[in-house]
C-alpha cells in the first residue's frame, strides 16, 4: 500500500521518525523535504497533494511546525480533505465522519508515542459513509 508523506521544515524531524516507523509496512512516496533548511510550507505541500489527486498515493500524512499552514495549504485544493489532528480521537473521526485523505500532524506539537497513536489509528479506521458521503461530495461541489 503506497502512502504519500511531506513537510516543511518545522515537519521534517517527525516526518522522518514516521517514515523509519511505517517503512516495513508501507511503500512510502516522500514528497520532501529533505532538511530542515527554511522553506515556504505552500512550495512544498500543494505540489504533494496534486500527487495525491492524480492518484500516485492514495493517502498522505503532511506535517508543518503546528500543522495548521499544512492543512490551509491542503485544503485550498479540490479533491483534499486534510484534517489536522492532535489525538486519536480526531484522528478517528476524520476517517470515520470526513474521510479525510490527509492526516496533518504538527511537528512541534506531538511526542513520538502519541504521534504513532494516531497515524495507527488514522490508517486503521474506515470511513462510515452513509449520510456523510453527501457531505463529502458537497465540498467539491459547491
Ligand atoms: C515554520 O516556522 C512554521 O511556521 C511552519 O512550519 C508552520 O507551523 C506554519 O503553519
């Protein structure tokens, strides 16, 4: 199963930990960066989700410093849903309520354990469809 992963600097540390964490696991398409050297986090996230959208990877975990320039920048694009999450509860809830196909972590933010938690619990959940899949055909369509 191919899993896209990104961020910006502020990301880079976690996003490298998760990416040792799942690489037996997952084939992981790694959008960047490849340092912490600064860069601005809409170069590099948008880029990654239009891989996601021409269907190179079908889930991403993006990360940022707090996630929140991530999930803007993410969610700007059609076909995105990224949902920031800080426990596995919001982890949970965005696959089963919003089947979000980005899982926005903040790179600052999370210890290592608690970040582990969530992306299992993100990866592991199914969507409940139902009444939400009106819901998630309304946000690319109004
Ligand atoms: C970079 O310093 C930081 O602003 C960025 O990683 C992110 O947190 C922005 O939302």
């Amino acid at each position: 199963m191919k899993l896209g992963i990104v961020s910006d600097h502020g990301g880079f540390e976690l996003k490298e930990f998760i990416k040792n964490s799942l690489k037996e696991k997952f084939e992981i398409i790694d959008c960047g960066v490849d340092s912490e050297a600064s860069v601005d986090y809409p170069n590099i996230i948008n880029p990654a989700c239009k891989k996601l959208i021409s269907e190179e990877f079908p889930r991403m975990i993006a990360l940022c410093g707090t996630g929140i320039g991530a999930s803007i920048s993410a969610n700007r694009m059609k076909g995105i849903r990224a949902a920031l999450c800080h426990d596995e509860f919001t982890a949970e809830m965005s696959k089963r309520h919003n089947n979000a196909n980005v899982l926005v972590l903040g790179g600052r933010l999370l210890g290592k354990d608690l970040t582990l938690r969530i992306v299992d619990k993100w990866l592991n959940t199914e969507f409940e469809a139902g009444r939400h899949e009106k819901r998630i055909q309304l946000l690319d369509s109004l």
